[in-house]
C-alpha cells in the first residue's frame, strides 16, 4: 500500500522526541491557561500559581477536568486567553446535547488546525490532484470549515458545497467529477437512496473516497457505504472544542484512527472512578490542546467511549490511534436496568443482508417496565415476499438482538423511505420514557 505523509517529519518523529515536545507545549498551555479567569481559579484552587511548577506529566495531572459545564459556566469570555482583537474566528458546537459552546481561535490556530486537516486528508491518500466536495455544513459548526483549508492546504480543488440539496450535490460531482467527499455517514446512506430515485448511475460519478465522521457509526456501516459506491470510506473523528474535524483520521490502513499528539495530549480514563487506564481498555478520551493560543483546555471530558491501540501502525506514523468510537457515555440507555449503547444495535442491524441504510431505536414505557422498540428499513425484496417469512425476519433479529443486548425488543420491519432521513447527524434514538 503507498503511503502518503503530508509533514514526514512530525508524522513519523521519533516518540521520545514527541512526547519531549508534548511536555514543553504543555507548559505553554498552562501558561496561557494561567491568563483566563477560569483556569486562574480553578489552577490556583489546586495550589498551581505558575506554570514552572509543570515539570513533568505528574504536576500535570493534579490540574482537575474540564468539562462541557464548565465551557457554558464560563460562557462568553471566561476560557479566552488573548485579546479579543487577536482572534479571528469562532466557532460553536452544534448543541446535540444542550446549550451551545464557543471556541475561539487565533490566526496562528486556525492555521495549525489546517496543518492537522491537509495531514488528516493526506493520510487517507489524497492529494492536490483530488476534487474535494465538502457536503459537512458550514458556520458555526466545525465540519465544513475545519477540512475545508486543510483540503486548500493540500492542493485540491476544494467544493465548498455544505450540506443538504442533494440534488445540486449530485450536479456539482457530474460537472466537477468529484474524486473525494465529506459527510456524516447517514448522509451518504440518504445520497445513496436518492441516486437510485434521482435515476443516477454509480457509474457516472468519479467518486474514490468519503471521508466520514461527527457522528458514531460501525465497521458495518463503513462497509455498507463503501460496497454501495465502490469507494473507500475513512473515519475522520474530532469535536469543536479541540477545533473540530482533524484531531484523530484513519490512514489508508483503516485501522483505527491516529491522534495528533503534537497537537493534542491523550488521556483515557474511566468515566465513573476517573481513574487513568492501561491502554487497551475501554474508556473515555479526555484532551488537552498542546498548540492553541485562544482557548487553551486542560483535560477535558470529550465523553467519548473507545480503546487506545498501542500497536505501530504499519504506516510508520508515530501517532497513537483510538478505536472507532462507541458513542458518548451520556448515549447509553438504561433499559430495565440493563445498560445498553446503540452502537450495539446498529452493529446487529447493520449485519444483516436484508437491512436497508436507515433505523430508529425506541425506548418507552410500557406499564411498569420499559419497552425497547427497534424500527428497520429493509430492503424491497422483503416485502414482496410471503408474510410468514417476514415474521421469520423479524423473530431472527430479535434473536439476534437479544444474544447481543441481553434483551427482548419488538422489531418493526419497514420500506424503504419510512424513517426520516438526515443531512447532518443522523437523530436515531427516542427515549420517551
Ligand atoms: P456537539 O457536541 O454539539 O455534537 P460537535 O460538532 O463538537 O458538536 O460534535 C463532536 C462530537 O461528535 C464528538 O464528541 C463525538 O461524540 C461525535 N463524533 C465526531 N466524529 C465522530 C466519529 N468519527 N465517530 C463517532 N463520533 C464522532
Ligand atoms: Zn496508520
């Protein structure tokens, strides 16, 4: 396989000297902390006065975690550590789980997160020879800008398309034969159903690669999209609060996802005890920012679920890689005291040969007890057979549910076009209790 480093150096560094570099970023990062109302408080709370007192990763870990509360808490200004006039852009996240948050950055960060970008695209074999349709929303969210300098950087023809209109998406990738696309998952499953409705030929478009993310989804699903065009899928992962697309992508491998520890320090820690954890296990990322000048975040709480891979990737590249992820921990389902994770459920349904491209997890009450409804696109051929193979179908997925969740849900099967569709994150679970 011919890999592609964008900046060799860093990307294949040696590790003593990358985490010799973590430590004095580190240092700078408190340093700026230091600056900003919240962290002068919540630093000084720990006896931390100035950032000399860093001199190793131990000093670093007495600094307690920041969380999404505390980004509201100190909402507009309270986690900004320059002038006002030396930021140039900022950004929010989109507000999923609650009141949106703001991350500022300075010229200098919005030009280290293209750096991160170009990497991150190059990784997955791209180029300047690419033509590059970005279907991620633009504004406030960071998926469509965050990629989008970064495919500048390397060269491509960049499509600022943002979301939505499939129709014109469709058009753009004819007129312009578009080699590589970014979306969430669930929107190329909806451009793949309207291609067939739009009477478009897979075969008229020049597609290679989907690079895909901001939302979980499986290997299965990754496998599914990429039968479905013929292209090759990569799994881009990163959150607005440390800058957004750009923070861990797959290389051509597909192996998991290699964090940019230059950019970025790694914890992993078990979210109820908050103890650290071997790499390997299972448990929540937590980040600290290494190059940024505006909002500086120490330790924070991503609330994101995977493993650390400790082995070298094949690549060469020096970085760590994380497990896709699971989900956030505050995604889990309690299900008459069972815990329970859709991505669990979308694995079991993303399995099955006669399953379409779209689902819905439904959890309510049913007297006393709680009832988990499983609603399935299936594909047409389904419904045009004999019923009594239908309900065969449907008992078969219980089953199979059931042997992976450890509980009895009620299956709806449905046609093709039933479930709503999304063009950004896919909304898949209802909890109505
Ligand atoms: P919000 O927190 O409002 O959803 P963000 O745009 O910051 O806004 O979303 C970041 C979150 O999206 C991550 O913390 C993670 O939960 C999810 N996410 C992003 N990329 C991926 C991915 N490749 N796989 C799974 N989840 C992802
Ligand atoms: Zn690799």
């Amino acid at each position: 396989m011919s890999v592609n480093y964008w900046n060799k150096k860093v990307e294949t560094a040696d590790r003593e000297e990358l985490l010799r570099q973590q430590l004095e970023d580190l240092k700078i990062t408190v340093a700026r902390a230091l600056k900003t109302p919240f962290y002068k408080k919540r630093l000084h709370q720990v006896g931390l006065e100035s950032a000399a007192e860093i001199t190793s990763l131990d000093d670093f870990y007495r600094i307690p975690f920041t969380t999404k509360n505390d980004l509201r808490d100190a909402f507009p200004y309270g986690m900004l550590a320059v002038p006002v006039d030396e930021v140039v852009r900022l950004h929010a996240s989109s507000g999923t789980t609650g009141i949106p948050t703001v991350i500022y950055h300075t010229r200098p960060d919005i030009e280290v997160w293209a750096e991160l970008a170009a990497r991150s695209m190059a990784a997955t074999g791209m180029t300047s020879k690419d033509v590059f349709q970005n279907m991620m929303t633009y504004g406030l969210f960071t998926g469509g800008l965050g990629l989008h300098y970064g495919a500048e950087k390397l060269g491509s023809l960049v499509i600022p398309a943002s979301s939505g209109n499939t129709r014109r998406q469709f058009q753009l990738m004819k007129d312009f034969k578009t080699t590589s696309v970014h979306a969430t998952p669930s929107y190329m499953h909806h451009l793949f159903n309207k291609l067939q409705s739009e009477g478009i030929s897979r075969r008229e478009l020049s597609l290679k690669k989907a690079l895909v993310g901001a939302e979980p989804h499986t290997e299965d699903v990754r496998k599914k999209i990429e039968t479905l065009f013929k292209i090759d899928v990569y799994n881009s992962y990163g959150l607005s609060e440390m800058n957004g697309p750009g923070v861990a992508f797959e290389c051509v491998y597909k192996q998991g996802m290699h964090v940019w520890e230059d950019s970025y320090l790694m914890e992993l820690i078990d979210p109820d005890s908050l103890e650290p954890l071997e790499d390997g296990a299972e448990g929540e990322l937590v980040f600290t920012t290494l190059k940024r000048e505006a909002t500086p975040l120490l330790r924070y709480r991503t609330r994101d679920l995977t493993r650390v891979l400790d082995k070298p990737c094949e690549c060469g590249r020096v970085h760590r890689r994380i497990a896709r992820i699971k989900g956030r921990t505050d995604d889990m389902l309690i299900i008459n005291g069972v815990n329970v994770f859709p991505s669990q459920i979308e694995e079991v349904v993303m399995k099955l040969p006669e399953s379409g491209t779209n689902y819905q997890i439904v959890v309510e009450k049913a007297g006393a007890l709680d009832q988990l409804t499983v609603k399935i696109e299936v594909n047409e051929t389904v419904f045009s057979d004999d019923a009594r193979d239908l309900n065969a179908l449907r008992r078969k997925i219980g089953d199979y549910l059931k042997a992976s969740i450890t509980i009895s849900p009620v299956v709806e099967l449905h046609e093709h076009g039933i479930l709503p569709e999304f063009e950004g994150k896919a909304q898949r679970v209802f909890d109505r209790r």
